[in-house]
C-alpha cells in the first residue's frame, strides 16, 4: 500500500517507526526544513518500544501532484491544522483512500470529512509520548505507546484491517474497532480535563496534589466530560474517573499537559479551542451544564489569550 503520513512530529514520526518495518511504500508529506532534513538524514527515531532507527521514506514531498493519490493517509498534525492541510492536500485522496486523524479529541474527523469532501473517513486516536528533538528528529519515551481506530457503524474496510496488522507487526499496539468512539472519548476526558485542571489553576500536578478542592476540581471536569459523551450516545467504562485520578496522583510533580505549557509558553497556535472550546461548544449545542470545564475555559481566555 501506498501510505502517507501528513506531519513529521512525535506522532507522525512514532506511526511512521512502525510501518518502516513492514516495507510498505511510506511517503512523508512535508514541507520546508523538515522536509529538507528527512532527505539528507532521514526521518531521525528514537524510541524504547520502537527501537532507534533512520526511517527513509521512498518520498518526501509537499507537492500533492508528485504525491498523488494514496490509498492511506495518516494525519499526525496538531489538531488545530487538520482542515487546513487537509484542504492543502485534498488531491492526495481519492473516493477509496482511507483517511485517519490521531489528534486529540473527538472533531476532528468531522473536520477532516468537511475539508475533503471524499476518501473513507476513519476516526482515531494515539497515545505515545513523543517530542521533537529538532526538525525531523523525534524522540518517543516510556512504554504507554497504543493506538486504534475504526468506524462506528462496523463497517469493514480491508485497508484499515491491513493497516492495522502493519502498525501491530512493527510494535506499535493497534486496535481496528467499531468501538472507536468509546476509545476516542476515554482519552479524551483525561486530556480535557486534567487541562481543565491545569489552566484553571495555574499549576502542574505537585500544586494540584496538594489541595483537596483541587482534586474535586479535577474529578469535576470528569463528570462533566462523561455526561457530554452520554449526550453524543457514548456510554464511557465504570470506574474510569476514579482510576484516571489515581493515575493523575501518581505523575511526578512537574508534569502537566502540552496544552497548559504551550499556553503558559504563549505558543500561537495552540489546541484550546480544539481540547476544550470543542466541549463548551458541544455542551452549548445540547442544551447541558459543564460548569467545570465551562469555568476552566473562561479562566483560561482571561488568563492567558488577552
């Protein structure tokens, strides 16, 4: 299969370290030093579960007509570019190519479906911890490393089975499920929310730890991120607010989420309308109260967007 991989950041680089060792045609859409660099080094990755490696994509290109049509397109961007690059890229899908978004969040299919207009939209998620060390250089750290994707309705598509068995066979763990919202909004709710948490604050987990008011903030914007899954049909597992608030008390002191550091960084552009202006939207639009993440939001414009 012809596979493309729109974006050379931790994401795109961690998916791309799996399917460089089936022997798939990988291309790399990108552009400018990036692009640059990937064709005098290659595509630099260092990863524990992955294994170090020079990953050489047969192309590498920002031109959708030396491109041309791919039968998968993986967009590893920011969530916040995904209906621009996909609109910039639109002739690189054709009426079959499968499309798959691994951004954070639960719009971002919908974006991708209302940018290209064709192709077999998949939704996604990821979870890798990954950074870029410098252009086309990434490292990806620790051992939570999964991905997933499918459709809701339970279709079967060939493309995403086979993809699926390349990223799984390459080390990268991958589910193909019609179980994929669930997935999409469990992550979600502990990107969201611990956000919610770190904006709202102004602080990472060792400030957070310390106050109980604190943590019911947090447990807050989990049960309002739970009753806005219920509200899209999403029945979410038992128990999962409580174990992602043990998993929250267990971070080192010094972590927070790349939302709160690009905010406090005042990095532009950035996810905040993606991560949290989506939810207030979303609960807008369904007549619900989500005071918490609804107060985080607010907070955050004021605090850190004058």
């Amino acid at each position: 299969m012809r596979i493309g991989i729109l974006g050379a950041g931790g994401v795109g680089a961690t998916v791309a370290g799996a399917i460089d060792k089936s022997g798939e045609e990988l291309i790399l859409i990108a552009r400018g030093e990036t692009k640059q660099k990937v064709l005098e080094r290659g595509w630099i990755l260092e990863s524990e579960r992955l294994g170090n490696r020079v990953i050489r994509p047969v192309l590498v290109s920002d031109d959708p007509k030396e491109i041309g049509v791919l039968d998968v397109l993986i967009l590893g961007c920011k969530s916040f570019a995904v209906k621009e690059v996909c609109a910039q890229y639109k002739d690189v899908v054709g009426e079959d190519t499968l499309v798959i978004p691994l951004q954070n969040g639960f719009v971002t299919a919908e974006q991708a479906e209302e940018a290209l207009h064709r192709g077999v939209i998949a939704h996604g998620f990821i979870y890798c911890l990954s950074q870029i060390v410098e252009k086309g250089h990434v490292s990806n750290v620790g051992t939570l490393l999964r991905a997933g994707f499918g459709f809701p309705d339970g279709r079967k598509n060939e493309k995403a089975e086979r993809l699926a068995k390349i990223l799984n066979d390459g080390g990268l763990p991958t589910e193909y499920t019609p179980e994929v919202l669930r997935l999409v909004w469990q992550k979600y709710m502990m990107i969201c929310g611990n956000s919610c948490t770190f904006l709202y604050y102004d602080m990472t987990v060792g400030g957070i730890m310390e106050s109980k008011e604190r943590l019911d903030f947090l447990r807050g914007t989990y049960d309002d991120l739970e009753r806005l899954a219920n509200s899209v049909g999403v029945t979410l597992p038992n128990g999962i607010k409580e174990k992602y608030v043990e998993e929250f008390q267990e971070m080192p002191p010094s972590a927070a989420s790349s939302l709160y550091r690009d905010l406090k960084g005042g990095i532009v552009p950035n996810e905040l309308e993606q991560i949290i202006g989506s939810a207030v939207k979303l609960a807008d639009e369904k007549g619900l109260e989500i005071p918490y993440v609804a107060a985080a939001y607010e907070k955050t414009k004021e605090r850190f967007c004058k």
